[in-house]
C-alpha cells in the first residue's frame, strides 16, 4: 500500500535514547523554562486570594490556601502543556511543499513512566492537603457518623485547634435554620426570637440544626466559603466560626424552583455585646410578617396584576419574626 | 464480482449480496443479546441496591399493622419458576437433536409452569393488606415483583411465539437463535427471582 | 475481483448505489436506511440541529442574564430554559452526535461492511426524534416544560404545579427514558460490532485508538444507563401514581435518588468525551506526520478511565446529605481519573512535538480542544477536591469547568471530526479560510463566555438563577456577548458544509494521506465498504515507517494487484 507515498526518510531508531536527547544544554534551558512556569504559578498562586470574597471566617482560612496551591499547581500544569503546545504550533509546522513525515518515534517507556508517576504523586499531594483541610474545617456535625470521628486526624499529626473552638462549657443551643419555597428563617431557641436575617456572634463557633419544610434547599455563604444542602424530613447540624465583623450575603444554593434566585438573605457578624444587645432588643418587638418576594409577586399574579409565565406552585406565607431584614440591606 | 457489467442494478444486487455471505457467517445475535441482558441486570441491582437502602435506613419500614410477608406459597412459587429452568433446559436439549416434539412438549411445560408462577404471583397481591402507594415498602414490594414479573410474561410470551414458529417447516435450518435466546432469558428471570426472593422474603 | 478495470474511472465504481448526498438520492438520509453510514450522517444532522435549538435556548438565557434582574424573561421561563437547554446538549445533541461519529466510522476502521445489527441500528437512531419531538412538545403542554433542572432532583421535580398527569415533568422522563431505550440499542450493537466484527488481522492492539474510546465508552453505557433508568422508573411512579420512593414528606429519600442520577449521569460525562479523545487520537498523528506515541498506553488508559469512572459519583454530592468518610473517599477516587487522563494528554503533546505539523481547520480544533480540555481538567480536579468544592459547588465555577470540557473539548473535537472526515463521507473538500474563520471565533467565543464563569463561581455566584446581585454583573455581561459571538460562530460553519458539500471540490480517496481502513476506500464508500474484507497486517498510525497497512487491496481502487511484501506474507499466516 502506498500510504506514505514519497517519504524516504533516513530511518530513524524507534525510541530514542533518553540520555542522548537530553544533553547538558537542553537540561539547562529547560531548568530555566521550569523555573520560569514557576515562578508564574507562584505568583498566580498568590493572585488566587484576589480572586475569592472577603474572609469572614475561619474556613475561609483554610479554604483560601488550598484553593492558592491547586491554583499554583494547576497553572505550572497548564503552562507547561500548553507552551509545549505552542512551541510546535510555531517552529514544527510543514514547509507548504514538504510532503515528508515526522520521525517515526512510536513511545519511550521512560518517559511515559515519569508522566504517569508525576501525577500519581501530584494527586497524592493534594488529596492529603485536602483532606487535612477538610478535617480541620469539620463543618458537618452529627450527619458526619462515627466512622470520621475514629478517622478525624491525619496519623501523626495532631489536629490544630480552629480558632473559637468551643469549651465544651459555654455550649448554647444551635441556631435553628427554616429553610422554605422561598424564604429563610432563624430561631434562636435560648432566646425565643426569630429573625430573616442571621446575625452571629464573631470568633465563636456558630451551630446549626438545618431544616427544610419543603424541597432541598442549601445554606450558603460565600464570605464563610461553607455550604451544606438542606433535606425536607431530616435535621442536619452545622458548624463554623465567623472571625470577621461585617454583612454578608448567605444564598440558597441548591435549586429549589421559581423563586430560587431570590431565596436571599444577610448574615451580621458582630462582637459578642452588639450580638447581645440585638437579641435582646428584637426581643421586644411584636412578631410581624417579613418581606417577601416570592409571596407578594404570587399574590399580584393571583390578583391578575402581573403574570408569572409558567405554572409554579405557591409560595409559602411570609414568615413571621421578631426581626426583619429588608432587600435593600447592604452587605459586602 | 465483476464490476464490468453495463446493468448498474444488478451490480448492486451482486455486491449487496456477496456482502451479505461474508458478513453474517458468525451469527452475532445470540452475543448480542447476552450483552443486553448483562445490562439488563443492572436495573434489577439498581432496585435491589435501592430495597437494601430503604431496609436499612427508613423509620417505620413495614405499613402499620401489617407482620410481614408469608414465605410458604411464595416459596413453592419459587421451587416451580427454578425447576422450569431445568425443563426449559431438556427441551432445548430434544430440538439439538431434531426430537421437535419433545422439544415442544417440555417447552410447553415450561409455559405452564411459568404461568403458575404468574397465577401464584397475582393471587398473592390480591391477598395483601397494602398497596403500592404504602409507603416505601408498599412501592419497592410491588416495584420488584411487578417488574420481574413483567419478565416472567415477557418469556411466556416468547416461548408462544417460538412453540408456534416450531410448527413452520424448516424453521431450524438456520439455527435456533429465537430459542436458545428465550432460554437464556428465561435463566435470568430466574437468577433475578432467587436473588429477589432472598431479599424480600427471606431478608425479613 | 480481478477483472481489469475498463474505462470505468475507479471511484465510480466503487459505488454501485449513487453517492450519499449527490443530489438525485438526498432521500436516503429520510428513510429507513440500514446502512451505517447513512445512519451515521442522519444522527450526525439530527443532532446537530438539536444543537442549534439547545444553543438558542442558550443565547436567551445569556440574554437575560446580560441584566441582573430578572426582565427579560419570567422566572418561571428562565428556570425552563436551562432545564431544556442541560436537557436537550446532552440527550439530543451529544449523545446522538457521538453515536452518529461512532456508526460511521467503526465499521470503517475496523474493516467491516456495517454494524452487527443494520436494523436495530435503524430503529435506534429513529427514536432520537420521536423523543426530541416529546421534548419540544413539553414547551405546549399546560404549565410548561419541566423546570427542575436536567438532574430533575425531588422533591422539586414532583411538584407538578398543574397538577395534570400529562405535565412538562413527565413528557421530560419519558423522553429521557426513550433516549435510555435508544442508547442501550447502539451500545448493544456497537459492543458486539467491535468485539466480532474486526477484520482479519486486526488483533486488539491493530485498532484505532478511536475505536478503543467508543467501545469504552459505550461499556460505560450498558453498566450506567440501566441505573439512571431505574431511578427515573422510580421517579415516574412517584410523579404519577403517587408512590413515595423519593418524596421525603411520605417517608422517602430524595438522596437516593441523586445517587442513581450520578452514578449513571458521572460517568456520561466520559461517554462524552471518550470518543472525543479518540478524535484527538486519529487527527493528531494525521496532521503532524507522526505515529500516535504511546499507542498500547492510549488505549488502555480510555478502559482505565471506564473502570474508574464508575467510582466516583458522589464528587456531585459533596454538600448534599453525604458523612464526611463518603465526601473523603470519593475525593481519592475522583483525583485518580487524572492520572490515566494525564497519559492521554501527555501522550498528544508528545504526538505534535517535533512532527511535520499542518493547522489545518481539524488540527486547529483539536488542538483548541485539548487546551480547553486542560483548562477543563485543572478546574475538575479542584472541584473533586472536597473543601474547595463545597465552596464552588451549585455556584457558576461549576458551570464554567463543564462548558470548558463540554462546549470546549466536545464541541470543537466535533469539529475537528467532521473537518477531518468531511472529504471522506462527501467525497468533497471543504473551505479551508471559513474553516478558520469558525475556529477562531469559536475559541475566542468559548474563551469570552466561559472564562468569566469561574471569578463568578468564587465570588459565590449561584447557578441556575434569573436574577443576581449587582455586584456580578460585569462578567456576566462579558459572559453574554462571547456567548452571542460563539452563537455566530456556528454560521461559517453551517455555511461551509451546505456549500462544500453540494459545490466543494472533488475530495479524493485520501486527501490527507492519512492512514487507516477508512482511507483505503474511495469517498464516499461503496453501500459495502469494502471489496475485499481487507486483512491487516500492521498497527494503526505507521507515520514516517513504509509497512504496509493491509495485505490486499479491500478498496480495490488501485490498478494492479498489489504485491505481497514478506511481510504480509509472514502476517497473514499467523493469522490463519
Ligand atoms: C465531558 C464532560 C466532562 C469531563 C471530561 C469532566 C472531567 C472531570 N470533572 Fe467534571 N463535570 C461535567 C463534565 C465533565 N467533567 C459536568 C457536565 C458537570 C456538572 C454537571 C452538573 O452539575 O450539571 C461536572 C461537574 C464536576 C464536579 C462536581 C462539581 C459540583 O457540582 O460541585 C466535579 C467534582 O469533582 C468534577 C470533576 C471532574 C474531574 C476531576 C474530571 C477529570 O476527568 C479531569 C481529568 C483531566 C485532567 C486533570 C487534565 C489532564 C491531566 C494531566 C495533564 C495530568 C496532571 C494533572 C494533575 C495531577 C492535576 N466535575
Ligand atoms: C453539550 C452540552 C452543552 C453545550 C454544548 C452547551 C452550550 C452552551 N451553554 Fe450550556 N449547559 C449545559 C450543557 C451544554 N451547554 C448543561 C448540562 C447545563 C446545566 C443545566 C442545568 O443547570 O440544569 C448548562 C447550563 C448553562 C448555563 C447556566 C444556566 C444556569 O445555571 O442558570 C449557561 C449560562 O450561560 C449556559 C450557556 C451556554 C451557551 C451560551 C452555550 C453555547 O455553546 C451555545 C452556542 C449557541 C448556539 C450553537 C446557537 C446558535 C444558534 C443561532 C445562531 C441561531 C440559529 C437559529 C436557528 C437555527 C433557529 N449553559
Ligand atoms: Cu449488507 Cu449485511
Ligand atoms: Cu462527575
């Protein structure tokens, strides 16, 4: 068969010898190219924090840093493949007559065994980071069973102590979360007051017991890097430690139907006094129906004022609480 | 095959039927629906595995008031669908050695047993307490005997068929792909049943 | 056989039936043909106008995204936009278009005349429009298509608003069980094709790389798919007769279910790309004149990637109702798909370097594909890193990692298939300088609309939301004018098949000197293929070495007989 018509090359050894391709200037220059990518993937690395919401709690902490080295990693991985790419893109290309072929290099065992352990142990690296991560996070309560407790630290590495771990003393009751089509609700139980807007004590360990009325729904604040999805029929604990004073967004993020884009909140992070004083104050206020959208715009569409395209099922009544927030709220 | 000729129809014909011989001298039907049924295993382990979740995990399991299942009737149920497996078996045996009617004897007894299954099947649903809309156990109980139950229909169903095409002549010239294929089924149904019996009845 | 050829000229001979396409036998691609080429092409169409209706969907969805409130369309609408268009690439258009490459061109490769199974082959492909018209026919139906996202998580999914039996939820799972139905037939057959049908000579290690991915790939099909039936079954029950296997309020588990949808739906995701990494396998060598490196290597690691990708699925739960031991293990497991992946790539980069490289539209797209795939991969494998994940999980860096792999490395791999194989199923040449103008607004069209989903994702921006607070508007609407600009790229592309294929130059047999079995026949190929069942006698992809591929003639397009090296010879005894 004349499928390679006209190619008389000098017939080249079919795997080539290491050694003999990598002579000491090629070394040098591609040391010098690897240290290039990585000082870009360092730098890139550090770039990464830019790139996330402030860091309003102690999870962000740690999220940050893994998200900073897997940037790293990753951006050394790419530069690589793809400036080796773009290399031959640019010098390797066919004279527009030369019909000839490549060298006819089929593999090279070596070669293909360094490519193959590199990211073995890449991935071994970050699964460990990760999972360190993870552990010192321990974000998920009691849903977390028994099996991660025997499991809860790394061998040979004691767990650090998060910032607000709590004495197991000073122990209050978690905040309830109601979490419905559409709308959020937090009851703090000690206190016997509900708010639509989640205010936390900053540098202590806040608990939740996450429940849902209706459909999935998920807790999500992205100042805090944390999320858990809610499941109608079951209480799921929580937990982090806000360290930063201020207004944050928290967003349901696990679709939950027509309304789910608007199924919004804030959570204050304030000193422990302010925390106090507010929940003395709203202590005193009459429950009274909060804001909300989802419920108003149905009642419009059942009044034939506006129309809301598809079917969609009713929403909840808006809840009743001690405290309101209103959509206008800034936060950051 | 000469590709000289004027007619351009008959080339076609010539080429179409040349390739035909070449192509279909291994019969890949019988591989081919092995597979299938390898696939079709796995909705069965899907519900299986769902069954076990629900066993495991769900707060009140069994519809209130309700004991359990009786495993008697089921159990002579079950003895009869495994022993067809061997009659099915015999029958086959007869057609490899052109016996046809006693081929189509045990073939027929095949049908009957499989249909006293599906007889014992509905006159055990009509006895129960609850129904498919009971809870999970209700929906998962009805979901996997009805499902199988549905195969069991399906190979009584082929075997008809393949007692009737016994009767055209010459049927076997080309090999017994129709039959042998029922059989395999009629083995997994019964695989599935043993596997799905230990589950729910036995497993109680 | 041997009959000296007359004046006939050899490519007309070949094809005893009339060109597919030519124009006096258009109608073949509307009828029940049983070939596997025709076949190939009306899946390869079907689902590509799919594509087009999916990518509409798209453009309004960036349309209302452009704004940060929720004007342009209602909620409602937004929410059953995204549902259709997740729906409708994946089941119409990827799927279909995938089986559409793999019935074309495995016969070809592996030397037989058609599928094992011409008439189920059939049958399979004419239930992608009956479903595709029950999925469009959900817009009419009261109340609207489903709005539950293409997961169809419950409770959401059985909420049915209308309360009708017949509602966009339940058309939804009955076209995505059809499209069950169909796939499970092309993988049946498929299977059976590669695993008995190759020609004499072509031991496992003599098949193109690209075969290995679809027979993969489609393995990944009949272990998962029956899962995702199971589930849907369940699901369906739930929705209509009122069962409670997934519905929490009487006593069922809505996880579970999301534990059927994944451990079917993880693994599509590498039915999608597998064959695309098989293009890659094909098209690299080709266009830079050298052998495929690390051949054995390649094939093995697409099975490791099946095997592995059935362990893996719940990196889409890691902030659903899973203990923390799930969330750790199947980190490990979902990190490990890199390795064999990392294999693949390695192994092209290796392919390119130092050949005799020519970009032409199919090695441009390829190569556009493999960087996006990277980019893809490096974001997939932080995703699979659980606490980093829990962060971006549901936000938009999840959406921007899967349009790398799926808008990225799937549809331009498309591309770069149907550019490199257009000569062969026409017989014709495409236009090289639209060719290109389509790559480079397709690249820069994926890069400005999917790039700026990932700063989105760490911001917190949610997915699957019709309106967003104004602090991520200014990505979006970059977002929304690349995505405009990737919609007009599918314009040079429309209008350079519909112009070479009736007007494009004569192709040839083998414009790119490529080779392979499909190479050896004249374009397009005879109804049969090929004359002789050809008898292999070398591995795929001898770039830059003379063995020859076959030891006779299977096109009987050259003059003479060939001769019979020693070589051949010596093969084709060990053979018999
Ligand atoms: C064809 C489609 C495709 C492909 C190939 C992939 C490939 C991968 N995907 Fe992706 N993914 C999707 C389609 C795809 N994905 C879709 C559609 C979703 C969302 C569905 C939805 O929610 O609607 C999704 C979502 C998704 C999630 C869930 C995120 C979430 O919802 O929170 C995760 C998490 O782990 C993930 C991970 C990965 C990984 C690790 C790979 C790996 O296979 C990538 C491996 C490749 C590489 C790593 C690059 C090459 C390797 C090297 C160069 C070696 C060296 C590298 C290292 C050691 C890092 N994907
Ligand atoms: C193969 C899969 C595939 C492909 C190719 C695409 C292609 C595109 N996707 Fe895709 N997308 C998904 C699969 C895919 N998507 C999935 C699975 C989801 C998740 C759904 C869910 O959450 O449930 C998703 C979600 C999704 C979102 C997030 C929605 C949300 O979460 O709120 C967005 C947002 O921008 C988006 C945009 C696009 C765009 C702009 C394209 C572009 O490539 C489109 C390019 C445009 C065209 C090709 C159209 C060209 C048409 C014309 C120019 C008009 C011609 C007109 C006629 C012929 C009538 N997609
Ligand atoms: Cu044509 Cu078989
Ligand atoms: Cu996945």
């Amino acid at each position: 068969m004349n499928t390679n018509d006209g190619t008389s090359q000098t017939p080249e050894p079919r795997t080539r010898n290491l050694g003999r391709v990598l002579n000491r200037r090629r070394i040098l220059g591609l040391a010098s190219l690897a240290a290039g990518n990585f000082a870009i993937s360092v730098w890139m690395g550090q770039e990464a924090y830019k790139w996330l919401p402030p860091q309003a709690s102690s999870e962000a902490v740690l999220v940050d840093k893994l998200f900073s080295f897997m940037t790293a990693v990753g951006t050394f991985i790419f530069i690589g493949v793809v400036g080796t790419l773009l290399y031959s893109m640019i010098f390797q290309r066919a004279a527009k007559y030369d019909n000839s072929d490549g060298p006819p290099i089929e593999g090279n065992v070596k070669l293909e065994v360094i490519w193959t352990a590199v990211p073995i142990m890449l991935i071994i690296w970050i699964g460990t980071v990760s999972y360190k991560t993870y552990d010192q996070m321990s974000i998920l309560g009691s849903i977390a069973p028994k099996v991660m407790a025997t499991v809860d630290t790394v061998p040979g590495e004691p767990r650090e102590p998060v910032p607000g771990d709590i004495s197991p003393s000073d122990n209050p009751a978690p905040i309830e979360v109601h979490s419905r089509q559409w709308s959020w609700e937090f009851r703090y139980i000690d206190q016997n007051v509900s708010s639509t807007e989640l205010h936390l004590p900053v540098n202590q360990r806040a608990r939740f017991k996450l429940t849902s009325d209706d459909v999935l729904h998920g807790f999500y604040v992205p100042a805090f890097r944390v999320k858990q999805d809610i499941i109608p029929g079951k209480e799921i604990d929580f937990a982090f430690t806000p360290i930063r004073e201020g207004r944050y967004r928290l967003r349901d993020s696990e679709y939950s139907g027509t309304y789910f884009a608007a199924n919004q909140t804030n959570v204050v992070v304030e000193s422990q006094e302010e925390y106090q004083r507010w929940l003395s104050e709203i202590a005193q206020n009459p429950p009274q129906a909060a804001q909300n959208l989802a419920y108003e715009e149905y009642s419009q569409a059942e009044q034939g004022t506006i129309s809301l395209g598809w079917a969609t099922v009713k929403p909840a009544p808006a809840p009743v609480v001690n405290h309101t927030s209103s959509e206008e709220d800034s936060y950051e | 095959m000469s590709t000289t000729s004027v007619d351009p129809n008959l080339n076609t014909k010539a080429a179409s039927l040349e390739g035909h011989g070449e192509d279909h001298e291994e019969d890949h039907r019988l591989f081919g629906f092995i597979v299938f049924l390898l696939s079709e295993s796995v909705i069965f382990f899907s519900f299986f595995t769902g069954y076990i979740v629900f066993k495991t995990s769900a707060g009140d399991w069994l519809p209130a008031g309700f004991e359990g299942l009786e495993v008697r009737e089921p159990l002579i149920n079950t003895a009869v669908l495994v022993s067809s497996s061997f009659v099915i078996y015999f029958a086959e045996r007869f057609l490899h050695k052109d016996n046809l009617w006693g081929f189509r004897i045990f073939w027929l007894l095949t049908m009957a047993m499989g249909s006293f299954f599906l007889y014992g099947q509905a006159v055990e649903w009509m006895g129960l307490p609850f129904g498919f809309t009971s809870g999970v156990f209700g929906g998962m109980f009805y979901l996997l005997t009805g499902f199988h139950g549905l195969h069991v229909f399906t190979g009584v169903l082929l075997q008809g068929i393949m007692l009737g095409r016994s009767f055209i002549p010459n049927n076997y010239e080309e090999g017994e792909f129709g039959v042998e294929a029922t059989s395999w089924f009629w083995h997994f149904v019964d695989v599935i049943w043993i596997l799905l019996f230990i589950l729910i009845y036995v497993w109680q | 056989m041997s009959n000296a050829t007359l004046e006939v000229k050899p490519s007309e001979q070949q094809t005893p039936t009339p060109e597919p396409g030519a124009p006096d036998n258009w109608r073949r691609f509307f009828s029940f043909s049983t070939d596997h080429k025709v076949i190939g092409i009306q899946y390869i169409v079907t689902a590509f106008i799919f594509f087009l209706f999916g990518g509409l969907l798209a453009m309004l969805m960036r349309g209302e995204l452009i704004t940060p409130e929720a004007d342009l369309v209602d909620r409602t609408v937004y929410n059953g936009l995204f549902t259709m268009h997740g729906t409708i690439m994946l089941f119409m258009w990827t799927f279909p278009m995938l089986n559409g490459l793999a019935n074309y061109l495995v016969p070809l490769m592996i030397g037989a005349r058609d599928m094992a199974f011409p008439r189920l082959n059939a049958a399979a492909f004419w239930l992608v429009p009956v479903f595709g018209v029950i999925l469009t026919a959900s817009f009419f139906v009261p109340g609207g298509p489903s709005q539950s996202g293409w997961w169809a998580y419950p409770p959401v999914s059985l909420q049915n608003p209308t309360g009708n039996l017949i509602n966009g939820q339940a058309l939804w799972l009955l076209a995505v069980a059809l499209s069950g139905v169909s796939s499970i037939m092309g993988a049946v057959n498929i299977v059976t094709t590669i695993i008995r049908m190759r020609a004499p000579g072509m031991g496992w290690f003599k098949m193109p790389a690209f075969c290995w991915t679809v027979f993969s790939a489609q393995m990944i099909q009949l272990i998962g798919l029956p899962a995702l039936t199971a589930g849907a079954v369940m699901l369906l029950l739930d929705l209509t007769v009122g069962t409670s296997f997934f519905d929490p309020a009487k006593g069922g588990d809505p996880v579970l279910y999301q534990h059927f949808f994944w451990f079917y739906s993880h693994p599509a995701v590498y039915v999608i790309i597998l064959p695309i990494f098989g293009v890659f396998s094909e098209v690299f060598p080709v266009y830079s004149r050298k052998p495929l490196f690390g051949y054995r290597v390649v094939t093995i690691s697409s099975v490791l990637i099946t095997i592995l990708s059935l362990i893996v699925w719940v990196h889409h739960m890691f902030a659903s109702g899973t203990p923390g031991w799930m969330r750790m293990l199947f980190m490990f497991t979902t990190m490990a798909i890199s390795i064999p992946t990392g294999i693949k790539v390695f192994a092209w980069v290796a392919t390119v370097w130092g050949g005799k490289l020519r970009l032409t539209s199919a090695m441009l797209f390829a190569l556009g594909g493999l960087t996006t795939f990277l980019f893809a991969g490096i974001t997939g494998i932080m995703l699979s890193s659980a606490p980093f994940d829990i962060h971006v999980n549901n936000t938009y860096f999840v959406v921007g990692h899967f349009h790398y792999v799926i808008n990225g490395a799937v549809v331009m791999g498309f591309y770069a298939a149907i550019y490199h194989w257009f000569p062969k199923m026409t017989g014709r040449m495409y236009y090289e300088g639209l060719g290109k103008l389509h790559f480079a607004l397709t690249f820069i069209g994926i890069n400005l609309i999917f790039l700026p989903m990932h700063p989105l994702g760490l911001m917190g921006m949610p997915r699957r939301v019709a309106s967003y607070d104004p602090e991520f508007a200014f990505w979006n609407v970059i977002a929304s004018l690349g995505g405009f600009l990737l919609g007009v790229s599918t314009l040079p592309f429309i209008l350079n098949m519909l112009s070479s294929w009736t007007q494009g130059d004569k192709a040839g047999d083998n414009p790119w000197r490529a080779i392979g079995l499909e190479w050896l026949v004249s374009s397009p190929p005879p109804h049969e293929n090929f004359e002789e069942i050809p008898i292999v006698v070398s591995p795929p992809y001898g770039y830059g070495s003379d063995e020859p591929l076959v030891s006779n003639n299977p096109g009987g397009i050259l003059e003479e007989e060939p001769e019979k090296t020693p070589i051949a010879n010596l093969a084709g005894k060990a053979n018999s």
